[in-house]
C-alpha cells in the first residue's frame, strides 16, 4: 500500500478499512447485477449486501425498490455542523454483460491475483461502492463524523436508462437528497501519466448530454427484382452514411476550455484558443490536440457533439423490398449544444427519413474554481505529491444527470492512485476489468479525507 503521510497520523482509515475495501470489492463483484437492458437485471441482492455493511456500522439504510428485484439503497450520515449544505456520494449497483470466454478470469469472480482484483465491476463502479463502505465505516469505528451531511446513495440501472434507479429515487424520493446541492460519483481522479514525469489527475467537472436516436424511413414495399425509387432501405442507409460522415465543429464549453488550457500549461505548449471565428478556432483546438500527443485523449472526444450509427434493422427476405426501415444512432451533446445537434440531424437526414429521441439526457457542468473542486484537488495531491489535478469533461454520462433535476451539481471522483501502462478508460466496458489493491487504498485515503471535510 501506499505511505501515509506523517500529517494524516489522526486518519481513522486502518487495516481494517484496507482489508474492508478489497474484500467488498471482490464479494460485490461476485454478487452478479447484469444490466442488458429492458429491466432485464436483479440489484437487490447487492443492495441488501450495501445495507448489511452499513447497518453494521450503526448507519441506518433505507433500500427503496421501484420494482421487484431493483432495489437502490440511502443512508444519511449527520455532520457536525448542521448549517452546512449536504454532499451526495452515490455509485450504482449494475454492471454491463460479460462473456467469460473472452476474459482471463472468470468476470464474476472477484479473483485477487498478485495485488489486482479482477471482474466486471473492478472500475465500473463497484470499487468506488466498495471505497465509501470502507470510508464510512472506519469513520464508524473512530467515532469520527464529517463536517457536512453526507448523503449516500447505491442505485440501481445506470447501465441502461436509470429509471429504475436514480430517475425513480429523484422521482419518488426526492425529499431525501433536499439538502444536497453537489455530489460525487464514477469516473474521474484516476492517475494518468501523460510523461515520464508527468502524473495527472482528471476530475470530472462535466458530461455531455446523451441522445440515442430513432431514424425510420418509409417507402414502398415490393418484388426485389423490380426498380423501386422509393426504397425505404435506400434511403436510411444514404442518411445513416451521412450522419456517420459529418466533420462536428468544434465547440468549446468552460470546462473543456479549462482542461486544454491547463494540459497546455503542463506540456509547456503555447495555447491560445481565443478565436472568434469557428473555423480558425476548430484549427487552433486540433492543432494543440496535435502537440498533447496521448494526453489528447483526455479531451479529444469533447471538442465536438457526435453522431454514431450503432444499429440497423430492415426487412425479413432478401427478395423482398420492405416498406420500412430502422437505425438507431448513439448521440452525444455538448452543453449549450443542444439546438445544433437537433439542426444538423435535421439536415443530414433529410426529407426521407424521421427520426425522434429514443433517449435523452440533459449534458452537464459543473464549476471549476469552486471550493469542492479545490478540495479534490488537495486530497489527491496530497496523497500523491507532485502529480496534478485537473477538470475535463466526460464524453458519456452517469446518475448525476438524474441528481441535477433536484439541482445537484455533480463531480466525477473516484479517487484510484494507478500505476503506468495501466488503461483505466478502456477498461469501461472491456474485457479482463480488474483494479489494483493499491488503488483501492488510495481511495479510502483520498474520500476520508475529501468527504469529512
């Protein structure tokens, strides 16, 4: 594990919580949450596991089912001084699909093999469940309380809409998170080591707003053998060709502009970025993407809205012409850029073909020199000298798009302290997910010290 500095001898993170944190890491990893969509997925057993742990610790939880079997559970921990706003911890329960074939080790077994935990959930986002349960109960331990409330929430079905999950905890229990105003959740404070000596710290202070699409042409069925100039088939895949084709303009949001400007700053390369002009200003963005080498992809997918063909479905024989055709296209909207992206799809569709939101997510941001992000910044570098913490924006999205309706300002901090060659990004979704013991460490360390403050 990593030293603990000489100024944290008053820390109530112990062995206990080191072995803590691995251990319900590795058990929620085992407790299998599938997600693969259309409600098809059970989360209460790990919520009923969440509340064990906590209910051990003298924390009272309430798990809350919007269905049978998808449960969510809430705790509230009382902060010493009841004037200040509540913070919001929440990690979800559900996991994507794994194939064991695919995998080194079996993906639900929670395997620990030379100091790395390994299975589906290990980054996403088990560990972080698993970091506040060990946080939380070694305050439980020493006595300690944080100085503000802190709320959390374990939910279910963030892998497919939420609303099983956050959407329903926001809908029906709202009264719950009153007093939160910002929260913390997955995807960001991960070591990346853009140089030799280089160590960055990337914290989530945005995410682009989701916007999956339905495109249906219609047209005139038939005999395949016949010229049909009102193929429903044609049509959709000339729009579909476009969409995936189209060039997005650059459009920078405060947050990605502060993330370019302080990469910029520690590569010691000249950035300007002041353009008023799109194009010149496009130029100016790719070129220093150019000059940050493998540090760009911090940043690159969040320069610009997207447009993905992801799905295509039309007809049932092959000498059959059908009368419609379908695709689905995974979107993604820059803050602010809601009205372009609805404009362009207008225009790359054309007058062939429809198409409608088949799910849709507000984007977000979140402040970068408020006192929350200045102190996620001093916990991380403080427990990793000389590296640095920086905001960037998340090109995907997590609960805290449901948590802002109730006007919660949202973080990614998952702190995990992470070793060179480690690819944390790809391991999102990918196979052999695993997460070393060390980082699991760190964590405990850097969330005591962020969230009891």
């Amino acid at each position: 594990m990593a030293e603990r500095p000489a100024s944290d001898d008053t820390s109530p993170v112990d062995e206990q919580a080191f072995d803590e944190v691995v251990r319900f890491t590795s058990d929620l990893i085992r407790i299998d949450t599938t997600n693969r969509g259309g409600g098809d997925c059970v989360e209460r057993p790990a919520a009923e596991y969440v509340a064990e742990q906590l209910a051990d610790a003298g924390i009272e939880p309430r798990v809350l089912e919007s269905a049978p079997g998808r449960a969510n559970v809430v705790a509230r921990i009382e902060g010493t001084d009841p004037t200040a706003d509540a913070l919001l911890v929440h990690g979800h329960l559900d996991v994507v699909p794994a194939e064991p074939d695919d995998w080194s080790v079996h993906p639900f077994s929670g395997e620990v093999v030379d100091g790395v935990v390994w299975g589906r959930g290990a980054i996403d986002m088990k560990n972080m469940d698993a970091m506040v349960l060990a946080t939380v109960r070694a305050w439980a331990r020493s006595g300690r309380r944080p100085r503000r409330d802190i709320v959390l929430a374990f939910t279910a079905d963030e892998e497919d809409s939420a609303a099983a999950g956050s959407d329903f905890l926001v809908r029906r229990h709202a009264d719950l998170f009153a007093d939160c105003v910002e929260g913390i959740s997955e995807s960001g404070a991960f070591t990346f080591h853009a140089g030799p000596d280089l160590r960055l710290y990337p914290v989530a202070a945005g995410e682009r707003g989701t916007a999956w699409l339905k495109l249906t042409a219609q047209g005139k069925a038939g005999h395949g053998s016949k010229v049909n100039r009102d193929n429903a088939v044609s049509a959709l895949a000339a729009a579909v060709a476009r969409i995936g084709e189209h060039q997005w303009p650059v459009r920078l949001v405060p947050t990605v502009r502060a993330a370019l400007t302080a990469l910029a700053e520690l590569h010691g390369i000249d950035c300007r970025l002041d353009s008023d002009a799109p194009q010149e200003l496009g130029r100016e963005v790719d070129n220093l993407l150019g000059k940050l080498g493998g540090t760009a992809a911090l940043v690159e997918h969040t320069v610009r809205n997207s447009a993905n063909p992801t799905m295509l479905s039309a007809g049932y024989k092959v000498n059959v012409i059908p009368g419609s055709a379908t695709a689905f296209v995974d979107g993604r909207m820059l803050p602010g850029g809601e009205q372009e992206f609805i404009d362009t799809l207008d225009r790359l569709t054309g007058p062939r073909v429809s198409w409608e939101f088949h799910h849709r997510e507000t984007p977000l941001q979140a402040p970068v020199d408020s006192p929350t992000f200045d102190a996620m910044r001093e916990a991380l570098e403080h427990f990793d000298p000389g590296a640095h913490a920086v905001p960037y924006c998340m090109s995907g999205g997590t609960d805290a798009k449901q948590f802002s309706r109730l006007g919660i300002t949202g973080y990614g901090f998952s702190p995990l302290k992470l070793p060179p060659g480690f690819d944390y990004q790809a391991l999102f979704h990918g196979v052999d997910e695993r997460v070393p013991v060390e980082a699991l460490h760190f964590g405990v360390w850097v969330l005591d010290r962020f969230m009891s403050g």
